[in-house]
C-alpha cells in the first residue's frame, strides 16, 4: 500500500510540472475567483498612441479573455511613446508595481532601432528587461508574453527613409529578443509580419501615418490569445 501511495504522490507532482497553474480560477478565501493581474511593458505600441484606449492592445486581449469567462483585470500599463530600453527600465523604477502577475506582457525596441543604437546593446538591455519581467510573474517565465517589434518601415511617415534598411534592423532586433525569450522560457508572438501587411492595406494605419490602428492592434490580440491561455492554464 505504501508503494502505490508513493506512486500516486510521484505522477501527481509530475503532472502538476507541466503547465502553469490556473490563476484565473484560484478562489480567494472567501470563495470568490481571483482576477488575473496582467502587467504591460512597452512604448508606444503598449500604450497605443493614436487609437483610443479600448483598441490598445492589451485592452483588446482583456476583452477576448473575458468573452471567454476569463476573470482578468484591468491591465496595468507602464509604457511610453519613443521609450528605448533603458527608459521603460526607468519608467518600471519610477511606477513600482506591487504584487505577482499571473501575465507579463514585453514589447520594445523599435525606438532603439530608429535612434541607431547597437543590437548589443538592445541585447543587454533587453535580457535585463526580461529578468524583471519574470521576477513581477513569480519567478515563472511561462507567464511572460514576448511581442516581436513591427514594421515602421511599411508606413507613410517612413517615406524619405530606406524601408529595406529598417526591415532588415527590425529582424535583427527581432531574431535578439526571439532567442531571449526562448532561452528563459517565455512565450513569443510575432506580429511583423502582420505590421507589413499595413503596405497594401492602409486600414493597418491610424490616423497618424505611423502607428498600428485598432485594426491591428486586433490582429495582435488575436495572434496572442492562445498563447495567454496556455499561459493561464486554459
């Protein structure tokens, strides 16, 4: 009998190492079902400059979490337009969010792309970024969601500027923060492709000529949503 007590014991710890645990569902103490917390980090395709504030994002995957009975709160967004990585790591010091997220959501760069700064710098930087990401999801890099950086180069403010140059900086910062996320573990979401559509589909554009509108900002959610639910246990 203790054999099979010790086996038992032995496949439950197993099965619960695969998987993310179902924060959405953990009942709090008096019995009510805990929300999940998610922490956005970013620059302006975070804060969704030129769109309002329901077609950010991160406000379009909480509406797609909840129509499916997702639980999730309001997400909280440290994110600036032109922030590079050394300034979202700032703008994190100076906002000093509290308690553990059951999602992280990571998306920078594009600003140290325009600005000509070195790949290894971003490199470091961005490692550094991920670290914290991490630590606000409890240690779990399973919970980290990581957004490759767009396209700026497809738009019309980009006109006068090299579109191949920037298309070719963009996958290498983007190939940076792809093998980074896959070496902690984190989960990865790649929307440039999406961002190029924006060539011959103008709707992809808001008003500003630079930024994704809330079209493509939907397309993002969407490319998102099974990865955050894997991430919530779904």
């Amino acid at each position: 009998m203790e054999r099979i007590l010790i086996g038992i014991l032995m496949m439950t710890l197993i099965a619960g190492c695969g998987a993310p645990a179902r924060i959405a569902e953990s009942p709090t103490a008096s019995g009510a079902v805990e929300p999940v917390q998610f922490l956005a980090l970013g620059d302006s395709y975070t804060i969704g400059e030129a769109v309002a504030a329901d077609a950010r994002w991160p406000m379009q995957l909480v509406a797609q979490l909840r129509a499916r009975g997702v639980a999730v709160n309001e997400p909280q967004i440290i994110a600036r337009t032109g922030w590079t990585t050394d300034e979202l790591d700032a703008g994190i010091d100076a906002a000093a969010p509290q308690g553990r997220f059951a999602l992280v959501s990571l998306l920078i760069g594009v600003n140290n792309q325009y600005r000509g700064r070195s790949a290894e710098e971003y490199r470091g930087q961005f490692r550094g970024l991920l670290s914290r990401a991490v630590r606000f999801a409890g240690g779990d890099a399973r919970r980290i969601l990581v957004l490759s950086i767009p396209d700026w180069g497809v738009t019309p403010f980009a006109q006068g500027h090299d579109p191949a140059r920037i298309a070719a900086e963009i996958d290498t910062f983007n190939a940076i923060n792809r093998a980074e996320a896959t070496a902690v573990g984190a989960r990865y979401v790649d929307v440039t492709p999406v961002s190029r559509r924006a060539t011959t589909d103008p709707t992809l554009i808001a008003d500003d000529g630079l930024h994704p509108s809330g079209a493509m900002y939907a397309e993002w959610a969407r490319l998102a949503l099974p990865e955050v639910l894997a991430a919530l246990g779904y």
